[in-house]
C-alpha cells in the first residue's frame, strides 16, 4: 500500500522530501515501526545519511577507523582536497576519495541510494524483490537487481559455523498439494536444525533418508556438540555416527513433548515460522526457490539479535573487491 503511494507520487520527489521533512520522516518511521531493537532505524538513517556528504564522511570512517591512509604508498600523511571530495597523499602526491576502488565508486549511483538500499534488505523480514527496490529507488530494474544481488552478497559472505552444544534435529515437509485424490503430494523435505540458544540451519533435502540427513548432519553439527535430541524417527540412529549416537537424545511425542531438557521444541518454533511465512507471504514456494526461502530465512533468524547489521554489511561492501558489476550486468542481459 505504501509502496503505492511512493509509486504514484514519484518515488525520487518523494525521497527527496522525505530526506528534508519531518512530517514525512515521522509518518515513516511510525509506519515502519519502531519495532526493531537496531541501532539504526529509517528516521536515524535519514538524519544521519542524508546527503552524498554524510554518507561520504560515513564511509570514510569505516574505511579508514584510524585516520586516512594512502592507498597507493599506506602513509598518513595526507591533504584533502576538500572541493573534490579528494585526498592527496603528501609522500607519492597519489590522489583518492573515499570510495576509489570501492564497489560504491564503480555503480555511479548517489551514495544514499546504496545506503538506503542496504538499510531496506537488512531491515524488511520478508525480504525484497528487485522490482520493488526500483520503485522505491527510482532505478532502473538492471541496477536494482545488482545492488539487491551484491548487498545480499555481502549480508551472507560469513560461512557459517558448525553449531555445537545442545542440538536439536527435526524433519518437516512443506508446499505441494495432490493434484488429483490419489496423487501423491510434491511436498519438500526441510531438516532444521538448531543450537539451543544459537543458530538455526534450514536445509532443503532431496528426501529423509538416513543417508540424507547423515550428510547434512556431517556438514553443520561440530565436534564440539554436547547432546543431540531428536524424536523417535528411525532416521536418526542411522543418520548419527559413532561419537553422535553416544549424545543422542530422543522425546517420545505421542507421550510428551518435553521431558526436562529433552525435547525439539526450539526447532519446531523455528518450522512454525517457516509455515507462517510459506502461508503468508510466498503463499506458493516451488522446490527451486525454497533453498533461497531458506537461506533468506535463517540469516534474518540468525542475526535477530545484531544492531550492527547495516554497518557491518556496509563494512563488507566498501572493503570488498568491485569486479562483478559488468560480470553481473551482462549476466542479466543474458537472462531478461
Ligand atoms: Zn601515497
């Protein structure tokens, strides 16, 4: 409904009044909701990053935490050339700005765009499309795909760690309905998995055969796992090895659901989740998307608790390597 509205006021006039007035920044902010706990909410980043200034002195900060370095000759000594947004090295006489062979120098694009980009895939739940970040940004789709590609790229680079302590494993099967009464349902195997008190895996599996679901257990559960509790499905003691089926755990759930400790409660909460987002807002996931679904999901679950989820994303942005964008773009054009 908002988006609408942007759409038909003229999404950059409406930026621009909303980067310089208060009753817009207020009625965004309420409407986007104070929900989150981040240290950084749309009415912070609008006065914070505001103008291509902000944005440039923000990037300079985090580029350079201990003051600006040269990086042709790494010396300290340097002059700004404050008209052109420039430094001038005093050794090597070398001049630079702040995002020279950056990600952000390459694209053109005014720096706020990219801030209010990587704000706006850090902070919506349910993701967002391409088609949706150029109406809201008044790009082109070409460059709405790259930047939602790259800062999606950067949001997910970390490889994940394997989780340890306690685990739980639980199955699930998600989407597909029978075509005719007697056809059998397309439905997926999803295998979570998740350390109490820590992250979350969702892995899309090809079935729920132990020899399935050993493989994925091998690739996210640690030598340093403590127990493992998971039903009474024979999957399990197949799928565990040695070391494994020594910490294993098991709940009887047609008697209870939790036995003290032992129980899959927290990885069930995490299924229900993954239902409710299927039901409400993909309504249909075909089996290609749904590892992305996955993926998307568990990164937003695993950093629930980061406030520093657009710096750090940032961080990563101006500290990674500007090669893919024509790689990327002619990529697309292939594809469109
Ligand atoms: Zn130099």
């Amino acid at each position: 409904m908002f988006l609408h509205v942007l759409h038909n006021l003229g999404v950059e006039q409406v930026l621009n009044r909303l980067f310089r007035g208060h009753v817009l920044r207020m009625l965004l902010f309420l409407f986007h909701g104070a929900s989150m706990n981040n240290e950084l909410d749309l009415c912070t980043l609008i006065q914070e990053f505001g103008s291509e200034e902000k944005c440039r002195t923000y990037l300079e900060k985090l580029r350079w935490p201990k003051g600006v370095q040269c990086p042709s000759c790494g010396s300290d000594k340097i002059s700004r050339i404050a008209a052109r947004h420039q430094f001038d090295c005093d050794a090597c006489r070398y001049q630079f700005s702040a995002t020279a062979g950056t990600i952000f120098h390459d694209t053109h694009l005014p720096l706020w765009k990219w801030f209010l980009a990587t704000y706006l895939l850090c902070e919506s739940r349910k993701g967002m499309s391409a088609n949706q970040l150029s109406r809201m940004l008044k790009t082109t789709y070409k460059t709405a795909w790259y930047l939602s590609h790259r800062i999606r790229a950067a949001m997910l680079e970390t490889t994940p760690k394997k989780l340890g302590g306690t685990v739980e494993i639980d199955e699930t099967y998600v989407g597909g309905k029978p075509r005719k009464w007697r056809d059998r349902p397309e439905k997926q195997v999803v295998i979570g998995i998740r350390q109490r008190n820590g992250d979350l895996r969702l892995i899309h599996a090809e079935d729920a055969k132990s020899a399935t679901v050993r493989e994925i257990i091998k690739a996210n559960i640690g030598s340093h796992v403590e127990v493992i509790v998971t039903d009474e499905s024979a999957i399990y003691p197949w799928a565990l090895n040695k070391m494994q089926k020594n910490l294993h755990r098991t709940i009887n759930h047609s008697k209870h659901y939790a036995h003290g400790d032992v129980h899959t409660n927290t990885v069930e909460s995490a299924f229900s989740l993954l239902k409710r987002g299927i039901v409400g807002t993909w309504h249909k996931v075909s089996a290609k998307h749904l590892p992305a679904y996955l993926d998307e999901m568990c990164f937003r679950f695993n950093n629930r608790k980061n406030p520093y989820l657009f710096r750090d994303t940032m961080l990563k942005l101006i500290s990674s390597q500007n090669l893919e964008y024509k790689q990327l773009t002619a990529k697309i054009q292939d594809a469109a």
